[in-house]
C-alpha cells in the first residue's frame, strides 16, 4: 500500500489545539502518495494563511490509520 497523507486546514478556537470550529468548511488540500509532496503542499497552504493565528493546515497519515498494525 502506498503511504498515503492528507493535508487540510480550517479555523480553530485556539490556535494551540485542533479544536476545529467548522469542520463542515475544512479546505481539504488534498491527498499525496507520499510526505514529500504532502509537505510542500501543507507549506504551501500554511504560508497562505501565515498572519491568520486562527487558521490551522494539517498532515494526516492516512496510511497509518488504514493498516495501523504495519
């Protein structure tokens, strides 16, 4: 299986937790094969948003909630 990551973002109540405030409007920037390209686009989407404290861009491994055991 390939390592598959998520990358997405959205306001947070505190900029110190992932306490999203509407995850119905998360930005979804995409899914990557592998966390190079999950990084750049994570950097990409961060910087966008730098002077916003409350906006917060995440990478998720997708792999490892799909085969945790591997």
């Amino acid at each position: 299986m390939s390592k598959l990551h998520l990358v997405f973002g959205g306001r947070v109540s505190d900029p110190r937790t992932l306490d999203f405030v509407t995850p119905e409007a998360l930005d979804v920037v995409g899914i990557f094969p592998d966390y190079k390209l999950a990084e750049e686009a994570w950097r990409a989407a961060a910087q966008k948003s730098v002077d916003d404290a409350e906006m917060r861009y995440v990478v998720v491994h997708l792999h490892r909630l799909l085969e945790p055991d591997a």
